[in-house]
C-alpha cells in the first residue's frame, strides 16, 4: 500500500479520457490505475488477475486491455503495467516528500541552536522585584469573613416531604401522580441546572401545571351536604326508572298475555328491591 494514501484525481480529465471508451474498458482502466496509486509502482501483467479483480471473462479482459495498450491509455513492457501520467504523479510527489523532510530537518537543526531562556542559568535578581507573593489563608482574612458572612446568609433549602404532598394534592383535587410528577420535577432541574429555594412551592406548581397540562380539571371534594344531594337525587331516578319498567311489565302482561311476576323478578334483581315492594307498586298501591 502506499504511504500516501490520496491522489490528485481531476474528475473533469478523467471523463474526458474515457469518453471513448466502453465498459469494459473504462472497469479494467479505472481498476488498474487505482492498483498503480495504492502499490506507488507499476502493476505486474497478469491478464487474468486483472479479469478476476474486474469480474470479467478473460476473453472480454484481453480485449480491453489491448484496445488500452494500443491506444497509449497503458503501456506495458510485458511483465508490468504502468501509466504515463501517473508516473509523472509519482515522481512529483517523491520530490515533494524529499522537499518536506528537508524542510523538517532543517527547522529542527534550526531550534536546536537557539538558548534556552528558561534553563540558560540563573533567574536574574531584577526579575524577582516585580513579583507578587502568593496569598495565603493569613494575608486575607477579611476575604475569609466576607465568605462565611455569604455562607451564613444562604438560606437552607426546603426539601419535598412525598406523604405531605399526597395529603396536600388530595385536599385539592388534584389527580395527577404525585411521585410520578416529582420524578420528572427532579429531571427537569437537573437538565435545567435549577434547584428551587423552596422546593415545596416549586413542586406545588409544578403539579398545578401538570393537572393543567394532563387535560382534567381539579376534582374538588364535595361536602356533606353534596353527598346528601347526591344521594337524594340518585335515589329519585333510580324510583323513575323502577316505576317506569313497572309500567311497561304490566302493558306487555295485559297486551301479549307475559308473566308479570317473571319481569318483577327481572327487575327486582337488576335494581336490587324487594319484591313485596314491586308488586305493591304494580297494583298501584
């Protein structure tokens, strides 16, 4: 393989040199001035090599390799093949690398006869004059004051009690998760590099947001006298219906000749109610 693993490849020359060309011929060209690069050297002339690397037939390899000898794309001294140009690439750049290495040498031998101001002897006396000494934990002890005044006035942070949280989103309402939510709270300041003073109030909008985001309004405890209503009301459908399919029991026993008592017996299971009650409401007591 080379030692320089990159060439100089004009798109625009190398279209035009195989503008003539036919497929063939353009695949064994292509692979063979590639070998020429990577080996830095003329390829050995082996026809059927050549056919194997190009996946052709050795009759069609032939072909194409006579029609580039002929042509002067490649010449070949009978035991190796090479191409005029990139000879002419080669030469230029084993000029070139002999040109750097010289250049390197010579820099080298350059710096190798400049003094060393560093280690040429002693530091001199007047440079020591302007120099400041190093400050100490006793040359500054109003900076140590000032310090621990800052420390003493940093306020300690209020962390998240978990159970007095749940007690707290309960009372309000709020149905989100509570440990589920602090979670991605703990995430976000740590992506963020934010930490709340009061993380109690941070956490407290925090699910405020997150109730507000989540698309469910607050649930906000009823009171007694709701619950009583509630009830009440509940109780008054629930007679509604009974009454109601009572009702239609009675029209389908007088109408299609039904067994009144099989319907009360439905009914009285899906509502759970007596049924001496059922009965008293069919005959209209």
């Amino acid at each position: 393989m080379s030692k320089t693993p990159w060439i100089k490849w004009y798109s625009g020359d190398f279209l035009n040199g195989v503008a003539d060309l036919t497929p063939h011929e353009i695949a064994l060209y292509t692979i063979i001035l590639c070998r020429i690069y990577d080996e830095d050297g003329p390829v050995p002339h082996d026809t059927r090599k050549l056919a194997r690397r190009c996946n052709m037939r050795l009759p069609q390899c032939e072909k194409a390799l006579l029609s580039l000898l002929e042509s002067g794309k490649l010449i070949s001294d009978g035991s190796f093949i090479d191409n005029n140009r990139a000879l002419n690439e080669r030469e230029k750049r084993q000029e070139t690398s002999v040109k750097q290495a010289d250049n390197i040498a010579h820099r080298w031998q350059k710096d190798a006869k400049k003094p060393n101001k560093n280690n040429n002897g002693p530091i001199p006396r007047k440079k020591t004059a302007d120099t400041k000494p190093i400050p100490t934990r006793s040359q500054k002890p109003e900076a140590r004051e000032k310090k621990n005044i800052k420390k003493k006035n940093v306020p300690k942070v209020k962390k998240v009690d978990l159970d007095d949280m749940k007690i707290w989103a309960r009372e309000r309402g709020l149905t989100v998760s509570v440990a589920g939510e602090y979670e991605k709270y703990l995430d976000w300041g740590i992506a963020h590099g934010k930490r709340h003073k009061d993380e109690r109030a941070g956490f407290r909008n925090w699910l405020r947001a997150a109730q507000k985001f989540s698309g469910e309004g607050a649930v906000v405890p009823k009171t007694a006298d709701q619950v009583e209503y509630d009830a009440h009301a509940a109780k008054l459908a629930k007679g509604r219906i009974v009454r109601a399919e009572i009702s239609q029991a009675r029209e389908r026993a007088k109408k299609y000749g039904f067994d009144l008592d099989d319907d009360l017996a439905r009914i009285s299971k899906e509502h759970g109610e007596p049924m001496d009650q059922l009965r008293a409401l069919a005959a209209g007591k």
